[in-house]
C-alpha cells in the first residue's frame, strides 16, 4: 500500500476559533483520520484563527477553505475575507453553521453591492441584516432538507431528502433570500417549511455552505458525504495546481 502523505497532499484550512468545548472542533481530527483511512483521501490540515484569515495571504497555498462552526467569530472580517477567498479564487470552500450564515453575508456585501449587509448576532441594530434570529433555536435538532434535484448538493448526497443535525439559533433573513438569488447564489436545499438551508455557487468548482453541521451527523466515527465531496474536491485542486 503506498504512503498516505506525500509533497502534494492537499492543503485544507479549517478557518475558525478552535475550541475544545466546541463538539464539532473536537470532532474534526477523527473525521479527517476516517478520510484519509477509509477513502484514502488525505488532507493535511492546519487551523487559521479568524483573526489571522484577516492577512491577505492567510490562505495562500491551500487546496480547500472550510469556515468552521464557532460563530460569532472573534473577526468577522477574518470570516468574510476567508468566503472572498475561496470564491473569488476558485478554492473548493465548505461553510457549516456559522460558515453557512457568513457565507450569505460576504455574498450580499460583495457581489450583491450591500456594503452594509449584517449578522445579526454580530451586529444586533446593523442595517441589512441578512442573517437574523430564527424564530425557533436549532440547536440540539435534527430536521428533513428537501435538496434541489441536479444541484451540487444532490450529487453530493446522492438523494433529494436527507436528515441533519443543526446547533444553530440564527439563519437566513427570508427579505434577502431573492437578493441573493438574482445576484447567482442557489438556494439548493430547504426544510419541510421552505427554509433556506443549503447554498452553492453553480460556476464555482466546489462551492457549498450548510445551516446545518455535517461534521455531528452520527457518532463521530464516519465522515459525511458533504465533507468526503470537499475532500475530493481539494484533492482534484491539489492536483491541478501542482502540475
């Protein structure tokens, strides 16, 4: 069997404030294992702390940008400017949770020409709230998603309904949700009641950012089809890049 890591292992950042009482933190390192065990595909991984995303060559070098759960983040501008990155650049990028809520924000300030384009959590009287309070808290729920038959999501899942674990008490502003969608960003999965739930970038070579966090499904001990999508996804910039 030949050696899992060699000069052109792909790079991944997992951008976000690392944490050990974060569940989903402390799960990363087993999941990536399972990746590289199971599916041979590695990824050699380096936490960037929001703050430090803020440089502009944070990310220089990296093969796939995942936007971790952890918000409110220490930087927000570190978050934005990691989603810019990744978009603008055509780095395959994974946003779960609070990767998922910032995602809509760096997409509503930068391409959709809402300078002041909030979070609310970060910003409780900001103007242009694109992310606000949900109604009902998700943390600690399982809920149905309802995904969009073609998209990036379905081929992911490989079905048009899934079952996900949500920690999350903030979502997508539905007065924003046709902004977004006129400007190019597809709303690719939705729950029972047709909340926004999934994004994606359909000219983006892997592009996808979740409400819910893929990196809780089960016990732990299997990585999800969304994170083994971003790892081939890395893996195929790796090897592009490094021809």
């Amino acid at each position: 069997m030949p050696p899992l890591w060699s000069l052109s292992t792909a790079r991944l950042a997992l951008v976000g404030d690392r944490s050990p009482s974060n569940r989903a933190h402390v799960r990363m390192p087993w999941l990536l294992d399972e990746l590289a065990q199971r599916d041979r595909l590695v990824l050699d991984a380096y936490w960037i702390s929001s703050e430090d995303a803020e440089a502009p060559d944070a990310l220089d070098g990296f093969d796939a940008i995942w936007l971790v759960p952890g918000s409110p983040y220490r930087s927000e501008a570190g978050a934005v400017a990691a989603i810019r990155t990744a978009r603008e650049r055509k780095i395959p990028f994974l946003g779960t949770c609070g990767g998922f809520q910032h995602a809509l924000v760096e997409y509503a300030r930068n391409v959709c020409g809402l300078s002041n384009a909030s979070h609310a959590e970060n910003q409780p009287l900001g103007e242009d709230k694109v992310v606000i309070p949900m109604g009902c808290s998700l943390v600690g729920h399982e809920g149905t998603v309802l995904v969009e038959p073609g998209s990036l999501a379905e081929r992911v899942l490989g079905a048009e309904r899934t079952v996900e674990r949500y920690h999350c008490s903030y979502g997508p502003n539905p007065d924003y949700v046709d902004i977004l969608r006129g400007h190019g960003l597809c709303f690719s999965g939705v729950d029972d009641a047709g909340e926004v739930r999934i994004a994606e970038l359909p000219d983006h070579p892997f592009f996808l950012a979740t409400l819910f966090q893929p990196e809780l499904a089960g016990t732990g001990t299997l990585t999800h089809p969304i994170m083994r999508a971003m790892a081939t996804a890395a893996n195929e910039h790796a090897a592009m890049v490094r021809i």
